[in-house]
C-alpha cells in the first residue's frame, strides 16, 4: 500500500492479508471484507479461527485484513513499552498520579521509537486505513465487495462508505460508532447506561434478584472497600503461562467490569463475580480478568494515531456527564486528561472537519447493537441511520458488543442480508431472544483450577502429574492382578491364610480403578466440551447438573481406606509373596496418590458442597 494515497510514487507499507475462499462451486463476485475494532485490533487473529468454519464461505470469499499499524503489517505499531510497563508494575500497588506517568513515558518512549524508525505517525488515520480497504479491493480483483466493521471497523467502514460508495455492494455495521461524536469522551455515559441495564434486568429477574438483591450496592461498596484498600488477585498471563498477583483496586475493579460488559458470553456471570469478589473470592474475577489485564494484540501506537487524528478536540472538563454515576465520572475524567496529554505529546494531523459529518448513502446498510454494550449503545445505530437511505437496525437483547459473532440470531441475518441486501432482513428471530440468563452460586460447582487444568499450566503441572501416574498405576492392576490371578490358577499355589480384608483388596483395587477413571475421564471429556463450546463457564467450573459426579471421589476414598486395611493386612500375613507383598503396597499407595492429587486439584469434597 502506499503510505499515503495522495502520494503514489511515495514510500509504501504492507499489509497482512488472508482470503477464506468460497468453498461452492459457483461463487459470488462480490467477496467478505473484515474491518476489526480498536482501533489497534487484528482482523486476521480474531476472525480467521471464527470464520473458516463460515457457511458465509459456501457463497462468497471472506477476506481477513489487518488495517495499517496492526498486527500483521509493517510497520507494526504496537507499543512493546507500554506492554512492558505492564508486566513490571502490574503486581505493584502504584499511586493514580506515578502511574499515569509513568503511561505516559512508556507511550512517549513508544512515539520516540516509531519515529526514529522513520514512522510517520500522520499516516496512520481513517482516511488512509479507507483508501487501503478499496486499493486491496482493486488488487484482489474484486469489482465490489460487502464489508463488515465492528466497533472502529464501523467507523472505517462509514468512510469508505463516504469516500469509495460505488465500489460497496452492501454494509454491515456492528456495534456503531458515530463519527461527529467522540467514542472515547462519550465512554462514560455509555458505561453508565450499560451497568443501570445490568443492574435493572438483574432485579428484573427474580432469580438474580433472590441471589443478589443489592447489586449496585455491593458492587460500589466493593469498589470503595478496594480502592482504600487494593485486594491481590491471582491472575494467568495466557503467553508466558505464568500466574501474577495483581494488585486490583476500586478503579481496576470497575475496568474489568466495564471490560467484560462487552463480551455477551461473560453478561450471564457478572453478578456472581461481583458477588463472589464481595466475599473476598476472587477466584472468578481473577479469571476473566487476565483475559484483560494481559491482553497484547492491540497496537497502541495504531491506536493512539488513529483516535488523536479523529477525535482530539476534545475538552475533558466540558464533557457532559449528567445523570451518571459520581464513580464514573471520576475515573472518565482521569482516562480523558490523560488521553488528551498523550494526543497532545503524540502530534499527528487532525482529519478535516468533513469526517464528522453524517455519511450518506444509499447502500444497503445493516447496523447491529447490543443491549448490553458498554461503548457504542443502540441509540448510536439509530443516529447513523438516520442519514442511510437504505438503512436496517436491529438490537439484541441478551448481547454486549458486536453481535455477529456472540449471537446465533444475529448471525443468521447477517448471512442473509449479505445474500440478497435487497430483500430486507428477517429479524423475527429476535423475538424468541431473552435477556441474559443470570447465574447464581447455586447454578455453578465452582472449580477453581478447571481452566488451568484444562492448559496443563504450571501451577497444575505438579498435582496433576501425582494423579496421573497414580491411575495409571492403579489402572495396570487390570493387566497385573487377573493375570497374577491365572498364574496362581494354573499353577495351584493358593498360599497361605488371607483376611477377608487382605482377599478382597485386589478386586477393591479394580473396581477404584474403574472409578477414578470414570471420573477423570467424564470430567475431562465435559471439560474439553466447553472449552469447544465457547462456554465461559469452564472460567468458574461446572455446572450443578454434574454435581453427581464429584460423587465418584468420595466413593473412591472409601474404596482406597479398604484397600489400605486389605493391605496391611496381607503384609501381615504369610498369604502373600514378597512380589504380591511389593506389588499391592505399590497399588494401594497409588490410590492414595491419585485421591491426593485430586484434593489439591480441589476435585475431592469441596466440589459437592460448593
């Protein structure tokens, strides 16, 4: 691409790109084009595991791209410093005015760097990123395309859509950003309103309202308990595998929540976190929180280009915030101050006034919002609409940010609508769509170590290797002791006098070996299942409908007590050969190793009662 568009014989960059080709035999021209959000995201990352599977792909090529700065291009953006900073201070319990310093040299430590490598930072805008969506769309061959924005893709896309109309068969916004009003300065407002949804359906529902009756309440006076005094929670960094201590405090709080009211899989959860960190468990939060807090894929100095170009006018202390939350504004204010000293440090070309105004077009236009979404809400789609000749909205009731993907509904219009964007689309199926189905303690058997077991992450490693060479030995005893048995058999040696105790511990052992391995391997299958599933819940544990199984280990204790009596037993008498002597102690001290792998696996009792 070239680096500016009004500069074709300048210097160029590269953009990474990957084509899901059609998979029918007679494909549309008119292929898919991906626009991620951010803006910093890579398309490429998130959305080639989630749409190679597409049955948009039996019609039509989709066509993953990495916008300018991002992931998969050079040059690359991302901000190494910042990232850094993270990992150093993340265990550290650092005042708000040291910490939004130290952002800040990171950030300028970044800019310095990008420009000694001859980055010009002015490049990296909106009206650029839209010129390289129609110049790939030229050297791909393509005479029109259908493009998809989600979050800041919906304001590239409303770009390309000023700039490019003739060359769009049809548009889907997901998740819509206004382009005359600032995402960021309206970040408030918007979190405002996504937590009254949250709290409201909540006591709407008289489950959640049985199981959390003040959750405003609790949540707030969590954030104030934590803000005096910051709590320490366990949280995995996915890349390194290792387990960081991060100091979360009021502010850190209220971020992950606003974090996670984006994604419709976690909506269901986020009172029993709340409510669970309340109590001074922390386990859950812990566990969507390092989705979060470790989160590496954005590309700030993209990021930073890109917001400041678009929306740096902006006054932190005239922004209108009446109506919200005291705890909100507070924290707003201090995220706009420092974004404006950034945008201020960071000096690239503001785009022309022209940006802002409302796009026009006659372009089949699909726009998605979610209920729930905690930085581009509903109203927003029904303003850009406005001007939209040929416009659709739809709202989701039981979803976050972006619908396409976290809602089967909603991804059914979308194929449909790119189909035939004439025919205007069939969103009956929200009608049988229900507000997020709320989950109590009561619906969950909390597992604390589930997702780590799943990884086989190093805090398991240990516990889970005692577990698993002790049923490996107890489950060669289906090898040892039939064919020990048959030996004895055929050879008419009976031995000497057994216990009743000491006869039944080798079948005892058989039969705890079938029982633990119905339970490992139940468990892991389900497991496994989730994880496939996309099911959040493996972040927490299982479900209470498979509480019965947690059964299987308290069995397997009782079988492992006989089996040692049935042990010490035979060793004290003359039944048994040095052999069988040795061999049955092994078996019995393998049972008792694998029950005390499970316990620090916490897979023994506490499951039932949890």
């Amino acid at each position: 691409m070239p680096l500016q568009h009004s500069n074709l014989s300048g210097p160029v960059i590269q953009l990474g790109v990957v084509i899901l080709h059609a998979t029918g035999k007679s494909p549309a021209p008119d292929p898919l084009f991906m626009a991620q959000g951010g803006p910093g995201g890579s398309t490429i990352d998130i959305y080639l595991p989630l749409l190679k599977d597409s049955p948009i792909r039996q019609q039509r090529d989709i066509v993953l791209f990495d916008q300018r700065g991002t992931a998969h291009t050079k040059p690359n953006l991302q901000c190494t410093e910042v990232n850094d900073l993270l990992l150093r201070t993340v265990e550290m319990d650092v005042p708000d005015a040291e910490s939004d310093k130290q952002n800040f040299d990171a950030t300028q430590a970044c800019k310095l760097r990008l420009q000694k490598d001859g980055v010009n930072l002015s490049a990296y805008d909106s009206v650029e990123n839209a010129a390289d969506v129609d110049t790939l769309r030229t050297a791909l061959g393509y005479d029109q395309i259908n493009l998809y924005g989600v979050s800041y893709g919906t304001l590239l896309a409303q770009h390309v859509m000023r700039n490019f109309p003739n060359t769009l068969r049809s548009v889907v916004l997901d998740g819509v950003v206004v382009p005359r009003t600032s995402f960021v300065a309206e970040a408030g407002r918007t979190e405002n309103r996504s937590l009254s949804e949250l709290f409201s359906t909540c006591k709407a529902e008289p489950k959640c309202n049985t199981a959390y009756p003040n959750l405003e309440k609790t949540y707030y006076d969590t954030a104030a308990r934590w803000q005096q005094s910051p709590a320490h929670v366990p949280m995995v960094d996915t890349d390194n595998g290792k387990t960081y201590n991060v100091v979360v405090n009021g502010d850190t709080l209220e971020g992950l929540v606003f974090q996670a009211l984006y994604a419709t899989e976690l909506l269901p959860y986020l009172p029993y976190i709340i409510d669970e960190a309340s109590k001074g468990n922390t386990t859950p939060l812990g566990n969507i929180g390092g989705l979060f807090i470790f989160e590496q894929s954005v590309s700030y100095g993209m990021y930073y280009s890109v917001t400041c170009a678009e929306d740096s006018n902006f006054d932190p202390n005239a922004v209108d915030n009446s109506g919200v939350r005291a705890d909100i504004i507070r924290r707003q204010k201090r995220d706009l101050q420092q974004l404006k000293a950034v945008c201020n440090m960071w000096k690239v070309d503001p785009l022309p006034p022209s940006a802002d105004e409302p796009v026009k077009s006659d372009v089949p236009t699909l726009l998605l919002s979610g209920q729930f979404d905690p930085i581009t809400p509903a109203p927003n789609a029904e303003d850009v609409a406005r001007s939209l000749s040929n416009a659709t909205t739809f709202v989701f009731p039981n979803t976050g940010h972006g619908a396409f993907q976290s809602e089967k509904c909603a991804s059914r219009i979308v194929a449909a609508f790119i189909t035939d964007p004439a025919v205007k689309p069939d969103g009956s199926c929200i009608a049988g769509l229900k507000p997020p189905q709320f989950q109590t303690q009561a619906d969950i058997i909390s597992l604390p170590l589930l997702l780590k077991l799943l990884d086989a992450s190093p805090s398991v490693r240990l516990p889970l290797a005692l577990a698993g060479i002790g049923l490996l030995l107890l489950l060669s005893a289906w090898l040892v002791i039939p064919l020990s048995w048959l030996i004895r058999l055929v050879t008419n040696r009976n031995g000497g006098t057994l216990s009743l105790a000491a006869k039944a511990m080798p079948w005892l052992t058989l039969l705890n070996a079938l029982v633990l391995a119905a339970f490992v391997g139940v468990l892991f299958v389900l497991g496994v299942r989730m994880a496939q599933d996309n099911d959040y819940l493996v972040l927490f544990g299982m479900p209470a409908s498979s509480r019965p199984l947690f059964m299987l280990p308290v069995v397997s204790i009782l079988l492992a007590v006989l089996i040692v009596v049935g042990t010490l037993s035979g060793l004290r008498s003359d039944g048994w050969g040095t052999v069988r002597k040795i061999n049955r102690t092994i078996l019995a001290l393998a049972s008792i190793a694998t029950l005390i792998g499970l316990a620090l696996l916490g897979m023994l009792i506490t499951p039932l009662f949890s």
